[in-house]
C-alpha cells in the first residue's frame, strides 16, 4: 500500500448512488439538491441520514423546516440531477428549470418528485455536525415507489453519471 491524501482516497470511491431530496422555504416553495451522501441507518424504527454542506440552500431550508423527502433518480434523469448539483435554490427554482414534477406528499410539506423511482418522506429527528456538512438524520414517515421498474442513477466521478450494470 502507498500512502496518500484523503482527497485521494475519495477520488476512487465510485460508483455512488444518487439521490435528490426536496425542501420547502417557509411559505412553501420547494427547492431539489442532489446529494451522494445519503445511507440508510435504521430498520426499526425506518431512519436514514443525509449529509448537506453547511453553505447549501437546502441546508438551511432542512434545518428550518425539520422536513425532507428523498427519492431515488432513474438512470436517464442525468441532466436533471446535474443540474440540481450545480444551482442553488437562492437563485434558480430547480422545478422550473428541470420540468420535474412535484406531487403533494401525504405527511411533510416538501413535494415527491413524480420521475423518480422511489420517494421517502422524512422527518428530521436529529443533526450532527460533522464539519464543513451536517448529517441530518430523518424517520421515514412515507414511502411510496413508482409503477414501472428502472434503474437507479450513479455518479461516477465528476459530473460523470449513469447507470450501472451487473458484470460478467
Ligand atoms: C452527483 C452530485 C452529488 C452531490 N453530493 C452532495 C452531497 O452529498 N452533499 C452536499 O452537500 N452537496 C452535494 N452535491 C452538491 C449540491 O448538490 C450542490 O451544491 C447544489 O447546487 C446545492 O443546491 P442548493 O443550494 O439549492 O441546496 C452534489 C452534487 C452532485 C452533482
């Protein structure tokens, strides 16, 4: 083995699912951000952690609002999921802009996005700081998965997405 940077190390960790998670600011107006760092951490009572960096909109929208709901991206959802990693919701309104659709969730405010395979609605229950990021962890309150099947989305380093495939 040979010693190296972190930074290093992080560079040969894909592929990393993706996932999209939705907030609203307090008059309602939901917001989309594209995160790698997500994991579910509990089966009893049903829990997942997110990890947001402390400069993103969506972290101070998650924070205020104790809500969120997290969905998994199909592998043809690239270009909408590029382009809620690389805009911020102080300045674009990402439904708008991607033509992705928000349906009304059953028990938080912010929206399910319709195009992606599965949605879980959360509530925040904890938060850890853990840097430059947050972990938020949320109790899944809802889950609900789209009718036909697909593939999930995956970085692969960089803005490189896309599906991946079993080999062999
Ligand atoms: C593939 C991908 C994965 C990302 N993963 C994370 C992540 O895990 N945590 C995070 O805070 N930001 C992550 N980002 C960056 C945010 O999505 C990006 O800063 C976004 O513009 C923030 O939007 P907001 O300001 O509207 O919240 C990722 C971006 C991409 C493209």
């Amino acid at each position: 083995m040979r010693e190296v940077s972190v930074s290093e190390v992080w560079k040969r960790k894909y592929p990393e699912p993706v996932v999209l998670v939705t907030s609203v600011d307090e008059k309602g107006k939901p917001n989309i951000i594209a995160l790698g760092w997500s994991m579910p951490t509990s089966f009893e009572p049903p829990m997942l952690a997110i990890s947001v960096g402390k400069t993103r909109y969506s972290h101070k929208l998650i924070s205020e609002g104790k809500e969120f709901v997290l969905a998994f991206p199909q592998e043809g959802m690239k270009d909408e999921v590029l382009y809620c990693g690389t805009h911020s919701g102080r300045k674009v309104d990402k439904f708008k802009e991607t033509g992705l659709t928000a349906q009304p969730a059953k028990e938080v405010r912010p929206p399910l996005m319709e195009e992606c395979l599965v949605n879980m609605e959360c509530k925040v229950v904890g938060e850890l700081d853990t840097g430059d990021h947050t972990i938020f962890a949320g109790r899944i309150v809802r889950a609900s998965v789209s009718e036909e099947e697909g593939q999930r989305l995956y970085s692969l380093g960089g803005e490189r997405l896309g599906g991946v495939r079993e080999s062999g």
